[in-house]
C-alpha cells in the first residue's frame, strides 16, 4: 500500500507556508480552541499559542457533535475569523472538513485539512479531500474504534485520491487521538503502542492529540510527553484563553499558562 513504509524507506515530511512542517525532524504542535467562536476569540488564542512555540493554529468551523443540540460551529463565518488569525499571526491553519460538499470552501481557508475520527471511514470524503484540486494536505485522525491496520488503509484512501489528481508526494499526516477501550477514567484510551508500531509501519507524520484523547486538562501534558516518548513526531492540542467559557471541550482545554507549562515539559522531556 501507499500508507505503508517500504524498506529502508525514510519518513516523509509534509511542509507548510511558513517553514515549518511535520515530519521534518521538529515537534510540530498544533495548537487552538475546539471550535471557532468569535475573531477576537481566535485572534487572541493565535498569538498566544504562537507566543509559546506553536507552528500551526487548529480550531473547527464545522464541528461533529454527538449531539445534534450541541454548538455545530461557526462555518463560513468561522473559516473568514481563522484566516485573519492567519494573517495576523502567520500561523498556517488546520480545521476540519465535515462533508465533501463544503471541501472548496474549507480548502479555500485551511492550510490543512483535517479530517476527523468520526470520518475516518467515510472513504468518499477520504478520497475527495485526498484529490482535491487545492493540493492542501489532510490530517486524518484516527477513528476511535479503528484498529492500527485500518487507520492505514484509510490514509490509502487520501493517498489514492492524490494521486487520482496527478499528486506523488503524499501530503498527508496522520494523527492517534484516543480509542475506546473498557477504562472509562479518561474519555478516550491514548494508544501509545499503536503509536509506536504506527512510526514503524508508516513513513507518514504522526502525531499526536492528547486533548481529546485525556478529556480532562489535568492529564493532557502527561499524555503529550507520553506520546512523544512513543514517537509521535507532533502534538495536537486544545488550548483557550478562558476553557470554562469555552462553547466546546472546556474540560480538556489548556489555558494560555497551562500550554506554556507543557511546552516546557516537553521540552524538558519529562
Ligand atoms: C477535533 O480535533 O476537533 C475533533 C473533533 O477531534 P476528533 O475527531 O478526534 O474527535
Ligand atoms: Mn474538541
């Protein structure tokens, strides 16, 4: 398969605008609130998040919501707040695709494409985002019931979708987000074995997402320094200027102190 590394064969970076990339030998940490709630909102979490080492700022437009009642996102509204927090801090953005109809217009925006874990097989949007005529890079996340092997025959999805659009170069990074297990403690298990027989069985980035996998701020440093031990080649992370306010995933956003605090760990490494 695409996915699947060769013999011998090196990792593979993807770049961004700015330098920057994933991959490439650096910690990528892509930081950002849940969700997109207002310009200021994400203008202000831009330039903190950068302030502390940040490379790329996340936030969704367009949410997956278990429940239909809950804040679905800003959209259009929300993809034009990430682009000034672009232009005003040159932090490339990731957000999510939710429907291959709205590809044109979060690729308009996104430097990244994210790709959720409750998308993981929705292999039509797989393949769509993977060809799109942008060129920009997916972030796919994990489902979380999906095994290692079907995370990777996912990522085959995109991957074949580039190059049904004439793309070698597999623009395309993969991100371990949590998996339900039988130990309710925490929202989601983190899979650090998975993750470390991922690195093997993949030349593509991987990375890292501590936020939604912990659910609770308290265990998201510990799981990013975990993830990292195990190999992961970035973090993904929720981070808000006042999480008890947030519209979405309060309880495991990091304020702007506690992001500065996990950096430091990782950089202590420990
Ligand atoms: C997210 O990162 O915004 C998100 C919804 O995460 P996941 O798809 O991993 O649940
Ligand atoms: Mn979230």
């Amino acid at each position: 398969g695409l996915a699947v590394r060769k013999p011998g064969r090196p990792d593979y970076a993807v770049a961004l605008s700015n330098g920057t990339g994933f991959g490439d030998g650096t910690l990528a940490v892509v930081a950002g609130p849940c969700s997109v709630e207002s310009e200021s909102q994400i203008c202000e979490i831009a330039a903190a998040v950068k302030e502390a080492g940040a490379m790329a700022l996340r936030g969704g437009a367009f949410k997956p919501r278990t429940s239909p009642y809950s804040f679905g996102g800003l959209g259009e509204r929300g993809l034009d707040y990430l682009s000034r927090a672009r232009e005003k801090t040159g932090l490339p953005v990731v957000t999510e695709i939710l429907d291959a109809r709205d590809i044109d217009l979060v690729a308009r925006c996104a430097d990244v494409l994210q790709i959720g874990s409750r998308n993981m097989q929705n292999f039509t949007l797989l393949f769509a985002a993977g060809g799109h005529p942008s060129g920009k890079p997916v972030l796919l996340k994990q489902g979380f019931g999906a095994t290692v092997e079907e995370f990777l025959q996912a990522a085959e999805y995109v991957l074949l979708g580039r190059l049904s659009a004439g793309r070698e170069d597999p623009g395309l990074v993969l991100c371990v987000r949590g998996i339900r297990t039988f130990e309710p403690s925490l929202r989601f298990t983190l899979d650090v074995g998975g993750l470390a027989v991922l690195r093997d069985r993949t030349h593509l980035p991987v990375i890292a997402d501590p936020s939604h996998a912990a659910g609770d701020r308290r265990y998201v440093a510990p799981l990013a320094r975990a993830a990292v031990a195990a190999g992961a080649q970035g973090i993904m992370v929720e981070v808000h200027r006042d999480p008890a306010r947030a519209w979405s995933d309060g309880d495991q956003c990091l304020d702007f102190g506690g992001f500065k605090d996990m950096m430091a760990g990782l950089r202590r490494g420990g």
